[in-house]
C-alpha cells in the first residue's frame, strides 16, 4: 500500500493520538506527596514554636504558668499534625504503586496502536487521492448538493454573466440557509435579465429568512414591486400579509390572505400554509 498520500492525514491523526494520551496521563502524574508536605510543615512550625517557648521563660518573658499552658496546647497540635502527616504518607504510599507507570505504559503505546489499528481496518490508506477538481466532474446526479454548489459557484466566476447558473443556485443557497447568498444571487439575475415579479418575491423572502422572520422594508420593497407587476404573485401578497399582521393590521392581513386563497389554483402547494395562517388570526381575534 502507498501511503505518500496520506502524509498530512497520518500527522493529524498522530498528533490527536499524543493530545488524548497527555490528557489521560494528567491524572497518573498526580501524586500524594503534597498533604505529607503540607503536614511536614505543620510539625516543623509546632516544633519551633516550643523552642520559643522555652527561650522566652528562660528571658523572663513569661512565667512558668503561662509557658506550661502554652507547651500543652502547642504539643497537642503538634500531635494532630504529626498524625495527619503520617496519615498522608501511608495515603501517598498506597495511592501511587507501580500501578500508575504500568497504566501510563498502557495509555503510550495502546492509545495510538488501537488507533492505527482500527484506521488500517475501518479506514481506506491505500486510496489514492482525489483532487478536488476531479471530485467535481462527477455526475451532477452524484454529488451532494455541497459539492454541487461549489460546482456552480466555480463556474459562476469564470462566466458571471450565466443568466441560468444564478438561477439555479439562488433557491439551492435558500434550501442550505444561505440566505443573504441567495438574495445575492437574485440580485444578480435581475441585473442580467430584469425584474420579474417571481424574482423580486423571491428575493424579499430570502431577505425576510435572513432577518429571522421579520418583514424588513427591503423585503416589504420587493413584495410591492412584485404584485405592481404580477398582482397574484403568491409569495408577494402571503408576505406583504405577514407584515400588515407584524404591524397590527390583522384585518387587512386576512383580508390580503383571503384574496390570495380566492384566486390561487386548485392544485397550489401554498394554500394549506395561508389557510392555517388565517385560521390562527382568526382564533386570536376571537379569544380577545
């Protein structure tokens, strides 16, 4: 098998192996041995503290009372600390055997060996590569609609005049949520072969997708433009409906929308959608 292909991919694969080995060490690499430390510290200053005691009775600087007083509490923190300092060793003691480089030894070599195992059985490193360029020259029918546009798009720039390529690309950004793409692209239909009335419809909705639902006035322009020259242009008169309802004119909105209904063929795919629409107004009238 040649493998000079996947150089690059080896590499990566390489280097998140060595990030989750690192990872999965951190814990290994953790030891006991600061709350012993800790404790250490503990019994020095206790320790030291009795000396200075004994310092200052022979100073005259306390009394024997006051200096017995003082070794008693002092020696019963010495104590404590120097139980849990002991306690902390054995803790440290049972919390890192050999155990732990076993398990790093394990985690080093078995993470990137599982890996490359199942790459030489699940993956494909003796496929030769595939430019990009020769991906592309498939079928239309065979690529997904990903690679499809990247297709049109690369054909668009060098014949930006292809009246038929913004055409068909304009819906296809609007299905894959592009939507400022897809106005674009209407946009430049309309530069190369006029306003239509279904192509300013169909730029004002991809203006009112790409404003989240809201009918901005650039959107609102369009729809107008669009029923001054097609007055049954369906997606003009459903959305210049919606904005008469977003500003509180639900009358006019119902009134647009059965209009719209009044005229639309019988076989529409829309008119479900504004009958819904009409219903919801309707009931939210009716429950004020």
């Amino acid at each position: 098998m040649a493998f000079s292909g996947d150089i690059p991919l080896f590499v990566a694969l390489a280097l998140l192996a060595g990030l989750v080995v690192t990872l999965l060490l951190r814990p290994l690499r953790a030891t006991g041995g600061a709350p012993a430390d800790q404790g250490e510290s503990e019994v020095a200053l206790y320790r030291d503290q009795l000396a200075e005691i004994a310092r200052d009775v022979d100073r005259g600087v306390i009394g024997e009372a006051e200096a017995g007083a003082a070794r008693v509490e002092v020696s019963r923190r010495l104590l404590a600390a120097d139980e849990m300092r002991q306690e902390a060793m054995r803790q440290g003691e049972a919390a890192d055997p050999r155990w732990r480089k076993g398990m790093a030894l394990v985690l080093a070599l078995g993470v990137p060996l599982l890996a490359l195992v199942v790459y030489l059985q699940e993956g494909s490193p003796g496929l030769p590569d595939r430019p990009i360029a020769a991906r592309l020259a498939a079928p239309a029918d065979t690529l997904p609609v990903e690679a499809l546009v990247v297709r049109i798009e690369r054909r668009l720039k060098a014949q930006p005049d292809d009246l038929q390529g913004w055409e068909l690309i304009a819906p296809t950004y609007l299905r894959l949520g592009r939507y400022d793409d897809a106005a674009g692209a209407w946009t430049r239909a309309m530069i190369l072969d006029g306003a239509t009335a279904e192509r300013l419809a169909a730029r004002g909705e991809a203006r009112v997708l790409a404003a989240e639902g809201r009918v901005t006035a650039g959107a609102r322009a369009d729809f107008e433009k669009a029923v001054a020259l097609d007055e049954a242009e369906p997606r003009a008169q459903y959305f210049l409906g919606l904005a008469d309802y977003d500003e509180g004119r639900r009358a006019a909105a119902l009134a647009r929308w059965k209009a719209l209904l009044a005229k639309a063929p019988q076989d529409a795919a829309w008119t479900a959608a504004v009958e819904a629409r009409i219903a919801a107004v309707e009931a939210e009238i009716a429950g004020e």
